[in-house]
C-alpha cells in the first residue's frame, strides 16, 4: 500500500483528505504544519506528497524546496494542493519543486488521477491492492531507449551554449548560468532540435508534463526569463514564431 504524506493545516480539508486517500487504497499520514512533516519525511520514506501553500510557521514552497535536498526523498512526486490560483503562484511552487498543482476547491476523481499519474510517471505506480501499473513490453522499450540515447548524448551545444546533462549545467563560455528547473527543462528542448518550431504546447507537454492544467503565457514567461538570462533580450537566437511558438534560429 502506497504511503501519501498529507500536509493540510485545516482540519475539514485534512480529514476530507483522509477519507478519499484511505478510499483510494492509499495510506494517509496526514499533518498540520510542514515541519511536523519534515521531522519524519525522510526517515520514513513516503510515497509521495501532497502540500498547502499557506501553512502555519514554514510554507509549503519553503518546505518543498528542503525535501529536495533529502537524498533519500528528493525525487518522490510531490502535489500543491492550495487555494491560491494566480498563474505566478502555479510557477513559483512547480519552479520550487513541485510535480503537480491542484487549486481549492478540487474534485475527488480528478485527484485521484493525478495522483495515479504522478505515482506512474515516478516510476513507483503501485496501486492500492500492491499491483503494478506497468508499462507495456513495447513502451517499456521505448522508455529505455530514450534514457539511453539521453545518457549518450550528455552534453548539447548550440553556438556559445553548452548544456552538460550529467552535471545538470548550463554555461555560456566560462559563464554559468542560473537557471530554473524549467528555463533549464526549455532550453534543452529547444537545442535538441535546433531550427525546427516547438509550440506552446508542446512545451508545456515536455517540460511541466502532459497533465499540467497550464496556459501558454506560462512559457512565454519562461521563455522571456531564459532570454534574459542568456543575453538574448532581442529574441535572435530564440525566436519567437508569432501564433505558434518558439525555434532556436
């Protein structure tokens, strides 16, 4: 049975929480504060873990951020479930590490999908009666063969632009750059095939994942960040084609 932290500082959500986590044959530890949460995250070794942003004491972003600096944790699938929905706060709390976002108030069927999902695409899909959810013979190859085309390429580059995938690094020139998970995520996509249009979607699909409920300003936000980042404010080396989305020229 697969283990969800739940940290909920109101009792009514945490309860309700509870009760569908326990009828989806999961097992809820549920808490009130993040840093009750933290003293047994990664001794205990959850599943996965689904946040509320507005915490007493410590907020969600803050702890999500410190579990994945756990070793043993730090690549558990983790859920904001929150009542703030502006697009920034989407951004900030899946820039800080977060899988998934949910707003308040949320329907009990989609959570569940999105918790299977999340469970599948970690790697870890086990359902409630301990059977595995696994892929087919042939998209299991598939997968395989993915991850080994990605370990042997390992370093991309594009004009000045270095990315080293084995160090999870982006320079240009003896300059590292800072970048977000996602500006990181973007700008891999985008030298991968250098001179062919990704859209909007498409990015959003490869980068924050196929079920994030997202818009596409999201990107271009991203993009406009990344831009700025690597020195390309007047959007020549990542061109923006109007309607559609976004090429590396």
């Amino acid at each position: 049975m697969k283990k969800i932290y739940v940290i909920e500082d109101d009792e009514n959500i945490r309860n309700l929480l509870k009760i569908a986590l326990s009828g989806f044959l999961y097992e809820p530890i549920a808490f009130e504060t993040a840093e009750e949460a933290l003293k047994s995250i990664e001794k205990d070794r959850p599943d996965m873990a689904i946040f509320d942003l507005m915490l007493p004491g410590m907020d969600g972003v803050s702890a999500i951020k410190l579990v994945r600096q756990m070793p043993a944790v730090k690549d558990i699938p983790i859920l904001i479930l929150t009542a703030k929905d502006k697009e920034l706060d989407k951004v900030i709390g899946l820039d800080g590490g977060a899988d998934d976002y949910m707003v308040k108030p949320f329907g009990i069927l989609e959570l569940g999908a999105r918790i299977r999902s999340l469970l599948r695409r970690s790697g870890s899909s086990l359902h409630g009666d301990g059977e595995t959810d696994a892929l087919e013979g042939s998209e299991h190859e598939a997968a395989r063969e993915h991850e080994a085309s990605k370990a042997q390429r390992r370093v991309l580059r594009y004009n000045d632009i270095e990315v080293d995938e084995r160090k999870h690094e982006a320079r240009i020139g003896e300059r590292q750059l800072e970048l977000t998970n996602k500006e990181y995520g973007l700008l891999c996509y985008l030298m991968e095939r250098p001179s062919f249009v990704a859209t909007r979607d498409e990015l959003l699909n490869a980068v924050w994942g196929y079920d994030y409920d997202g818009e596409s300003r999201t990107v271009d936000m991203h993009i406009k960040s990344l831009r700025q980042k690597i020195g390309d404010e007047s959007g020549e080396m990542i061109q923006t084609v109007r309607g559609v989305g976004y090429k590396l020229r």
